[in-house]
C-alpha cells in the first residue's frame, strides 16, 4: 500500500484517538483504566494499518468496530490493486529481459563466428542499458536554455535512430525555459518514441511555442489516440497498451519534467491522434 495512504489512515486513527482522549478528559477518574485501553487498542491498530495490515479484535458494535469495517472497505481494493499492478510489473519486465536479452543470447549459433556473438551480446547489453537507464533519478539543476534548439537536436537523433519523419514547428521569437538540457532531451525523446510507435511510423508533428507566459513543446502523432483508460493511466509505471512494451517511457518523462519545474499532458485531438504537451514557465 503506498505510504501516503499509510499516513492518511494512520492520522485518521490519531485523531480518533485525540478525540475519545480529550472526552474521557471530562469523566470521572473511575474511567480511567477504560479510556486507557481504547487507547490501546486504537494505537494497536494504528500499528497494524503502518505495517500494511488490518486491525482485528473490535467490540461488535462499537464505534471502534465500524472504524475497522470503514479500513476494510477501503483497504482491500487498494490492496488488489498493488498486487495486480505488481503482476503487470513483474510481467512487462519478464518480458522485456526475454526478448531483449534472452533471445539475442539463447539464439546465438554455437558454431556463429565471433563477429556474429559480439553483435549479439552488444544486443542483449544494449537491451540492459535501456532498463538501466530507467533506474538513474533524471538530472533536475538547470540553466536558462533555447528549447527550439535542444528540439531540433533531439528530433533529429530520433528520426535518424527510429527512421521516423518529424516535422518541426518553431516559433518566430526564441523560446527560453530553465531546464536541464540532458533531462529535457530525454524526456521528449521518451515522447517521441511513443509518439513513433503509437502513431503507426507515421509522420510526427512537434511544435515550439512561446505562450501564456510558458515555453510550451506539443508532439502529435498521427495514430488512433489514447484510449480512455489511457488518458487515465498513461503516467502509470509499468502501464502500456502494447503487449511488449515496458510502460516507463511516459512515467520517466513525467518524472523529469515535473522534476525541473515543468508540467505535462496528454490528450486526444481532432481527426485522430494523440498528443503530449510539455511546459516550463518562460525565461
């Protein structure tokens, strides 16, 4: 269960506790020991519900029991939850290892000539890296940039790597955020795989605007758009709707940007396709 979950139900049980405190304040000194054990009790399940369990032993009837009923009805479908999107995890990244790494090595010929293995083992390496390299925290200290630069820097190393045509629109007037270059590039690169490979290798659209007071990067495939559970889901690690993908690349590029200040969204847009903007406030 994730911790702010934790935290919330945890302060939920604390002030119950502060408010039955501060009412047996008032009572007799005979109460003492009564108000004592609920006390006890409540820190009891307090306890439980940190380590991520249920709280059991409630009166029937009580107020103390209905709050455990209350926990109950709201913890198992989050717990579901965790345990299926722990299964997608474990999953797409099974995947990923068998198809990118397993298959280079386990096809290699025992009788292949050296050429032919260090070209699979670079393979299953590379594979490596790109797994690796969702594990390294983007950078987040930044300079003032021209974006429309750093744009068509990395929309040209995509198109060359992907033999993906991108069409680039750049405003009039110089487009300046402060941004980590490294991270920004990579963020949108991540987007513009996505783009790439949702948009059937159909021609992506990029545009650079100055606007509103924020530097504003859209990309725009020329695919079927983002699904409704998509639109919902598209930031979730390990969520795709490819059955081989790994469902990191819009999440990292979540992360990176929002790490440097920055906001992005996805949408659908009129005649198909779907759409990522990324912005930073203007410099």
């Amino acid at each position: 269960m994730p911790t702010a979950i934790w935290m919330i139900v945890v302060a939920l049980v604390g002030a119950a506790v502060g408010f039955i405190v501060g009412r047996a304040g008032g009572l007799s000194s005979g109460r003492t020991q009564g108000r004592a054990e609920t006390e006890d009790r409540l820190r009891s399940a307090a306890r439980s519900v940190a380590r991520g369990g249920l709280p059991e032993g409630a009166e029937p009837g009580s107020a103390e029991a209905e709050l455990h009923e209350a926990l109950r009805q709201g913890w198992t479908p989050r717990d579901e939850e965790r345990q299926r999107a722990l299964r997608e995890a474990l999953g797409r990244v099974g995947a990923f290892l068998e198809e990118g790494v397993r298959a280079h090595l386990a096809g290699a010929d025992p009788d292949a000539d050296a050429a032919e293995l260090r070209e699979r083992i670079g393979r299953a390496l590379g594979s490596l890296e790109d797994l690796d390299f969702f594990l390294v925290e983007p950078g987040t200290s930044g300079e003032t940039s021209d974006l429309s630069a750093l744009v068509q820097q990395v929309t040209r190393e995509f198109a060359h790597d992907q033999s993906v045509s991108v069409r680039v629109s750049l405003d009039e007037r110089r487009v300046r955020a402060d941004v980590n270059a490294r991270a920004f590039m990579d963020a949108l690169y991540l987007v513009l795989h996505n783009a790439g490979r949702f948009g059937g290798g159909n021609t992506v659209d990029v545009t650079v605007a100055g606007e509103d007071g924020r530097a504003t990067v859209r990309v725009r495939d020329r695919g079927q758009g983002f699904s409704e559970d998509a639109l919902k889901r598209a930031f979730d690690p390990f969520y795709s709707t490819a059955d081989d993908g790994l469902g990191l690349g819009l999440p990292h590029a979540r992360k990176a940007v929002e790490g440097m200040g920055g906001r992005i969204d996805v949408r659908n847009v009129p005649g198909n396709g779907g759409e990522v903007e990324i912005s930073f406030p203007t410099k």
